[in-house]
C-alpha cells in the first residue's frame, strides 16, 4: 500500500475544497528541486513545444499559478494553471466541490474563483526563467459584459508567461459560457484572440466540452483549421449524468473523473476524425492509468491531462502513468510515443 493510500481515508474527513487548499498550501512549502527525468521515448513535440512526457496536469488544481514548479517535480510533462479571469472573482457559493468515492468522480461547480491575472502574472513572471512547460488557461468574469474582450484580454496580459494558452469556453459553471462554441460566436472570439496575440506568442489550444452534437463538432473543427488553432482539449466536464452510486449524484456541476471516461474518448475519437488529424488534440476526462493514457493516444491524442485521478491515486499519478507508457511501447513494438498517436 502506498502513503497516500494508507493517508486518503483521514484526507477524505476534510471537506474537499478543504482538503485541496491543505494540498496547495503543503506544495507551496515544498523544497525547491530539479525536475525529475523522462524516459526520452516519452517526449513529444506538439505546436512547436518538446514536452518531455505526454501526461500533464489539467487547469483546476492550480487556479492562481502558485506551485506549477512543485507540479512539474511530481513528474508531469506539463502544468496548466488557471483558469484565470481578468478580474479576482469570489466563484459560487460553497459547497461547490464534492467527492463521488464510490464513483471515483468528483462533482464540480466552482464558477472560475480565482484571484485575477495581475496576480498570477507577479507569481509566474518570478518563475519564468525555470525549466519546465507551464500552459496558462484563461476564462471571462461571470458579470464581464464583453466575454469575447475578456477573453482577448487576457492573450495580451498572459502571453508573456505562459509557453501555451487554453482558451477555456467548456466550462459548465459560467452561465452561457458555452454559448460562446456556437459558430458565429466561436468565430469572433477566435478572430479576437488571434488579433491579441503578439508577433511570435505561444501557441493557443481550445478547450471544448465534451456535451456537443455531430454538427457542433463539425463546426469547431472547422472554424479550428480555418484559425490555424495549434490544439484542441477534448474535453471539459460533462453535465450529462451516467448512472452514479454516490450520496453526491444529484450535486449540479461538470462531473469528472471515471464516469466521464468513455464519454470523453468518443469525443477525442470524434475530433480526430472531425479535423482529419490535421490538428493536434489534447485529452482530457476520466484518465486515472496508463492504460487510459495509451487509448487516448492511440485514439489520436498527442499529450493527456489529468486531475479528478489524483483525488484517488495520489501525487504518484504521473510517474506511474509515464511509467506504465514505456512499458506499452515496447509491448507494441513502437519507438516514442509519437509513434503511437492516432495508430488505434
């Protein structure tokens, strides 16, 4: 048994949003080290970043880019921080954040709190010369009147920290936030974040929900190539409900974690087939193994993201996980793991 397993029954007596400001505050002391190696068939190369393994750590856990080095020391290839608004917003009311156990689930309606860019720039602006790849989410204030201005806003004030950005239109906790993968609305709202983004910024990945129809998926595939996106995330939390067992079922909020393990394959299988590969994709929703890492990539995704499995299965998570992966690739005979991608 590990630590964190013989530990995990006296964390899950704290209340969860509890439980996850004590892990912040414990990564925040941390002692400073080096970023532990990746096996060299892990590293991929996507919209013009190396990335030294494929698992990274989905925007959430780190709201306001307080530990994104400690995340990295945790083995992950990648750490995305976010999302941040361009004001400090309070997010919804508590509870907000709820444990399905018998789920291994978590059910979320958080509402973007965080404590505005200005803030996460300072913090990230004294870490911009270390190692390490750190993408930036960024979302619109609840009461903003022009989300898309919002959205544009925060390219410009964000480029110059962040190796990626998401812009995070999915997230089921923003009242009419989703609107915005309408066509006409997702069109302008690319236009604006193309015009902000400086000569030479990084590169800009759409996160996308995972609650979409055929045509809605068409759509964003299309506008994605037309806007030269350098990714897509698929996907966000659902707010559909699949059987649950837990005393929490019936929380609102996107749900996360195994429940939303399949839903979010067929979306990955769908816009791969959608963009024709042409676009490189980002999984995310319901991967706690390696093997769950594998069928994503062999589904067509480039890198993984993960965060509701490390409620569960700890700060391990990610050198199992990449761990797990060599030991794929040599049973199926590939090279690197880019060998692997789209090869189902």
């Amino acid at each position: 048994m590990s630590l964190y397993a013989a530990l995990r029954p006296l964390i899950f007596t704290l209340e969860a949003e509890r439980a996850h400001r004590a892990t912040i505050r414990a990564l925040r002391l941390r002692p400073r080290t080096g970023l532990p190696g990746s096996d060299p068939r892990l590293a991929i190369e996507v919209a013009g970043l190396r990335f030294p393994n494929p698992v990274g750590l989905a925007a959430g856990f780190d709201k306001d880019a307080q530990v994104p080095d400690a995340i990295l020391a945790l083995g992950f290839g990648f750490a995305e921080v976010g999302t941040l608004t361009p004001f400090p917003q309070p997010g919804n009311p508590r509870p907000r954040l709820f444990r399905l156990v018998d789920d291994r689930a978590v059910i979320n309606r958080m509402g973007f709190n965080n404590g505005g860019q200005a803030a996460a720039l300072e913090r990230l602006l004294r870490r911009n010369d270390r190692p390490g790849i750190v993408g930036v989410n960024i979302g619109a204030n609840k009461d903003a009147a022009d989300r898309i201005a919002d959205y544009a806003n925060g390219v410009r004030v964000m480029a110059g920290v962040a190796r990626y950005l998401t812009v995070n239109i999915s997230s089921p906790n923003t009242p009419g936030l989703r609107a915005l993968q309408d066509r006409g609305a997702l069109t302008a709202l690319l236009d604006a974040v193309t015009a902000a983004r400086p000569a030479g910024g990084p590169p800009v990945f759409l996160k996308v929900a995972p609650d979409l129809e055929p045509a809605d998926i068409d759509d964003i595939a299309e506008i994605a190539a037309a806007q030269r996106l350098d990714g897509l995330i698929v996907s966000n939390t659902t707010i559909s409900r699949p059987p649950l067992r837990s005393r929490h079922a019936g929380e609102g909020g996107g749900l996360s974690g195994a429940p939303l393990r399949d839903l979010a394959q067929q979306r990955l299988v769908d816009f791969r087939k959608a963009t024709g590969g042409a676009i490189p994709l980002i999984a995310a929703g319901g991967i706690a193994s390696a093997a769950d890492a594998y069928a994503r990539i062999r589904a067509g995704a480039s890198l993984v993201q993960l965060y509701s499995a490390l409620v569960y299965e700890g700060p391990g998570l990610a050198k199992r996980i990449n761990a797990g992966l060599v030991e794929l690739l040599d049973r199926d005979g590939f090279a690197t793991i880019g060998d692997a991608v789209g090869r189902g």
